[in-house]
C-alpha cells in the first residue's frame, strides 16, 4: 500500500544549496509528503544538468519528497507537478497560464517556473523528489542581463510583488486536490486539462535529441506521459528524459 503522499511537515530553510539536495541527503529522516522551501537557494540545479541560478529573495525554490514511487510515476509526475503549478498560478496571476511539454510553467508565453524531478533506487525501492523554482521578483532587465529573454516572473508579468505565504499554499491546495486522483487513476483525471493547457499540441515543434534536431507535430500525451509527435508520417513517442522540444521558430 503507497504512503497517501499528501503534504506532511513544511520545513523553511534561510538558505540551502538545493532543495533537491537537500531532501536526498535527509531522505532517511523526511518522510513521504514532506516540503522544504527556501528563497534562498545557492546552487540550484535545473534539467539536463544545467544550473538553476538566482539570487535571495528572486525565486521561491521547494522540493517534496515522495515515497515509494514507481518506474511509471518518474514520467507522469513531472506532467503532474507542472499541471498543478500551473492550475495554482492561474488562480494568483492575472496572465495567460500554459504548460510546454513536459513540465515548465509559461506566463505570457516565456517561462515562469522549472521543474526537475530525480528518483533514486535502493533495495527495489524508489524515492522521488520533486523540486520546482517559481519565479517570484526579476525584473525583465534582470533576465536580460542573465541572457534568458524566454523567462517570466510574478512580478515581470503582474507588476506586483507575491509573497512566498501566497503561492505556497495554492501550490499545496492543487497538489491535495489533484494528488490522491492521481494516485487512483494516473492521467487519466488531468489529461484532458493538461492537454487543452499544454501550448506545443497541434504545433510544429523541433525534437531535439543527442545534439540532433528533427521537426514533427505534436499530436498528443501517451498514457505514460510521452508526447506523441508525427515525424516523416510516422507516430513516434517522445520521452522528455531523452530528448528535448522547441517550437519552431523559438521557445514555444
Ligand atoms: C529546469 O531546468 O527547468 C528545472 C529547474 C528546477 C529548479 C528547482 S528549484 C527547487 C529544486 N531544487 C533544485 O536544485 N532544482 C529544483
């Protein structure tokens, strides 16, 4: 019987490297359902190996730890977390809330929150750790100076400044809400949200892979949370932990 994984202790850090880390180094004593959360995360780490920088105060930076997942849940959670993060933005932001495959969060188009993932394996038994970064208070000079013109913040879109009391909360009322439907059913209760959401389904988008670059359509999400792209007149499966996707002239 699975833990009922809903939100357990929230555990406020000054500071931390990454709230990932975090959880995975503490793993034994966080139990199933746990969140840490810090707006001041040093080395945060992003996708793909890549880093997740900013600076204190910018980014609200929260990771939970689940419990006895499965090899399943590692593709699906992803497009949960990016669901509900998105499902709980479109209630506090007042801007057009979408979802690029497989999980990053646009507001307006340019990418308000990064979610990344990890699943560890010991004695048969798999934990994961959901770790996501919401853009809170750049400046759209700031993301320019940082050479990321597809970033978006609360604040760059909204003009307003949000506290961490408003959006952390929202975020663990849609993950109570969506959760235990999920673990009952998988997909099936938020596809058809995600996917009316989701802005690459009828698109042209570019599959990258291995540093090579093929176009296709995106027609839909499999069951397994693969995106179903046509390629050559072909239906070919996507898997966002092998390959990556860009619209065709950009970002989305
Ligand atoms: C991405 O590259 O889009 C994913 C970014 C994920 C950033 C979050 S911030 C909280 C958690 N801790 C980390 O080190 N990374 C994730």
């Amino acid at each position: 019987m699975k833990p009922n994984h809903k939100i357990m202790d929230i555990i406020e850090l000054h500071e931390v490297d990454s709230t990932n880390n975090y959880c995975k180094r503490h793993m034994d004593e966080m139990h199933s359902g746990d969140v840490v959360y810090t707006l001041n995360q040093t080395a945060g780490k992003g996708t793909g190996g890549k880093t997740w920088l900013t600076k204190p105060g910018e980014c609200l930076a929260f990771s939970i730890v689940l419990k006895q997942t499965t090899i399943e849940d590692s593709t699906l959670l992803p497009l949960l977390w990016g669901f509900v993060v998105s499902s709980a933005l479109k209630e506090i932001v007042d801007c057009e809330i979408k979802i690029k495959w497989p999980n990053d969060v646009l507001a307006n188009n340019r990418k308000m929150c990064g979610i990344l993932c990890e699943s560890s394996c010991m004695g048969g038994k798999i934990d994961t750790v959901c770790g996501i970064g919401i853009n809170i208070s750049q400046s759209q000079k700031r993301f320019e100076e940082q050479s990321l013109p597809n970033a978006a913040s609360i604040y760059s879109v909204t003009g307003k400044n949000f506290e961490v009391k408003q959006v952390l909360p929202q975020i663990i009322h849609c993950w109570n809400y969506w959760y235990p439907q999920y673990l009952k059913s998988g997909l099936a209760p938020f596809k058809g949200d995600y996917l009316r959401d989701c802005v690459n389904i009828g698109k042209q988008v570019r599959v990258i892979q291995d540093s090579k670059e093929v176009v296709g359509i995106a027609l839909g999400i499999a069951d397994n949370g693969n995106l179903i792209c046509e390629i050559d007149g072909k239906h070919v499966n996507i898997h966002h932990g092998e390959a990556s996707i860009r619209g065709l002239w950009g970002y989305v």
